[in-house]
C-alpha cells in the first residue's frame, strides 16, 4: 500500500494534516516527530529511511536547516512532495534571522527541482501567521493570523489535483501586533520598508 | 460577484472568459490602452477584474487595487529572463514584485498567476486556480513548473 509521510504530526497544521488524512485517505498515513523517535536531526538517517518510497512525503517540521537536508535527501525517493516554507523569506532585512535565510535557501532548493526535467512534483508553500502556532507567547497573535489549517490542507488537497503547481503563497497582513513582534526581533526596522 | 477580463479574444483569455461568464475589455468596445479610465469607472467592490491582456497591467494594478478583486496573470519570464524578450521579462519582474508587494497588505483579495509555457496552455489548470482562489482567498501566488 501506497504512504504519506509527514514529519511534524504531533502539533499545529502537521496534526491537523496528519489527522484529516487518517481520517480520509485511504493510504496508509506515518506521522514521523521527537515524540515516537523520529527527530528530524538527532534521528534524521532514521527520517530519510523512513520517508523512502513515500507517495507523498510532507516536509512540515522545522528545525535549522533540516528541512533543506531532507529535501536534498528524498528528492529522488519519494513520488511528491509538500515542503513547508515562509512568506518571511521575502523580508530578511526586515526579519534578519537563522530562520528566514533557512527558508530562504529551502525555497531555493524547491524552485531548482521544478527546473529539472526529471524532478519530482513539489509544492513549496509560503506560509504566513498560522492560527495557534504564530508565536511562542500565544498571546501575541491569536487574533492576528491570517491563514487557517484547513486553507493549507485545502491547498495541498488542490495541488494532488494540479501537480504542476510548484508554489503557493499566502497573504501576510502586518497588524499592530505583528509590526510589534517585527520590532521585537529586529530593534532597527525601518517602519517605512513596510506597509500596514 | 461580476467578473470582468482584458484580453478575452482568444487562447487562454477566451477560455477563462467563457468559464467565468465575464465582461470583456476588448476592441472594439474598449482599448484597454486608451479606455482607462472607463474602465476603471466601471468597477465596484463586488467585482473580480482578471488581468489577462500584457499592456497596461501595472496601471490597472495600482488603478484597481483599492476598488476590486485582482487576478494578474504573470509569466516564469519574470524570474528566467528570456534575453529574446528583455522588456518583457522586466516588465513581468517589475509586475510580479508589486503586485507581491501589494497582495500581502491589499483591501482586496489579489491572485498572481506565475504562468510557465505548459501551464498557459492547461486552460482548465488555470481556471481551477482561479477557482481555488475564491474559496481560499488568503491565497495571494500560485506558481507552476517549468520542468516539462
């Protein structure tokens, strides 16, 4: 029997993705994250082994540069592929972070396989504030997000349809409180490089 | 909701044209490059105006993007340059950056397409896409592959 593979399933949209297609797919469905012994770096040859021979393998969690790695691992093992990015990646002057320059070279790397004659179908999607998980204080951005869990899994629901698509952007409304947190992690922002 | 296209004669335009019954903005009725502000005075709130027809995008972009819902058709061209079409290539470039620019802050729901050569002869794909959009309208980029 054919599988999906996410990495990430415990929490946030990966859960939500992780549970909607058990619930719906007729596919046999591998949640890979820390909590059953699949850390995407400690355990990552464990990660790659596992996700070998995927239909589908959705490359959701986000630790560094592990999510670059993975795609360079599979790219040539699985069928397709979902590859979680950042609308951020758009803004590292704005938002100068390991995590931007992270998603950065990931949407790179995604943007070089829909090149390639012999790449597998990969949908790269720029994700903006999702509802729950935008913040490490909760606080923060509860009624801030713009993008819900079930839009994502709607797109990649769209995209197993349209595999020709290769990306997927979603707005990013910078409310008070984003632009807040934007100061946050960069004290120097230019107010004037935005629009709210 | 009334949608509206520019460039509806034929191909793709024509397709998405049927597929969304909508008002075209052609000759001989209207000269999309002349007709501006006609054109622009047509369209309320309620209205998705799909921005198919090459001329004149970037000023119906920034004409429109406070009164209506957008669909920009764009081109790969924008990031592959095509040296045998360098004007149109940073034309697409400077399109595709503003309306990036403006989809993430805008009042109304925007939509660009980045088509590739395959992709802007899957009439239908591109209808879906549409399609997509307006159930899904935090939306802003659909992009499509360029390795067929």
């Amino acid at each position: 029997m054919s599988k999906i593979v996410i990495t990430g399933h415990t929490s946030g949209v990966g859960k939500t993705i992780y549970d909607a297609l058990n619930a719906d797919s007729c596919r046999e469905i591998v949640g890979l994250s820390r909590s059953n012994g699949y850390d995407i770096d400690a355990d990552f040859d464990k990660v790659v082994e596992e996700a070998t021979g995927a239909e589908i393998f959705i490359n959701n969690a986000y630790r560094d540069s592990q999510q670059l790695r993975l795609v360079e691992a599979l790219k040539d093992k699985v069928g397709m592929m979902v590859v979680m990015g950042s609308v951020s990646r758009f803004y590292p002057e704005v938002i100068p972070t390991d995590y931007v320059r992270d998603k950065q070279e990931l949407a790179e790397a995604c943007r070089l396989i829909s090149m390639d004659p012999n790449g597998i179908p990969v949908l790269h999607l720029d994700l903006s504030f999702i509802e729950g998980t935008v913040a490490s204080n909760p606080t923060d951005f509860t009624s801030d997000f713009n993008i819900t869990h079930q839009e994502i899994l709607d797109t990649i629901v769209f995209w197993t349809q349209h595999p020709n698509v290769r990306q997927v952007e979603f707005t990013w409304k910078l409310t008070p409180h984003v632009l807040s947190e934007l100061k946050r992690v960069n004290p120097n922002l230019d107010p004037t490089r935005i629009t709210i | 909701m009334k949608f509206y296209i520019t460039g509806s004669t034929r191909g793709l335009g024509e397709h998405i044209s049927n597929e969304f019954n909508c008002e075209c903005f052609d000759r001989p009725v209207y000269d999309i490059n002349k007709d501006i502000d006609n054109i622009v005075e047509k369209i309320n709130p309620e209205s998705v105006v799909i921005l198919n027809a090459h001329a004149n995008q970037l000023e119906y972009v920034e004409r429109l993007k406070d009164k209506c819902s957008l669909v920009v058709m764009g081109s790969i061209a924008a990031i592959n340059f095509d040296p045998e079409m360098p004007e149109y290539s940073k034309e697409k470039w400077k399109l595709e950056k503003t309306v990036q620019h403006l989809s993430e802050h805008s009042k109304y729901p925007m939509l660009y397409l980045q088509l590739t050569s395959s992709s802007y002869r899957n009439y239908q794909m591109i209808a879906n896409s549409i399609r997509f959009w307006l159930d899904n309208p935090a939306t802003t980029f659909i992009g499509y592959n360029i390795n067929e």
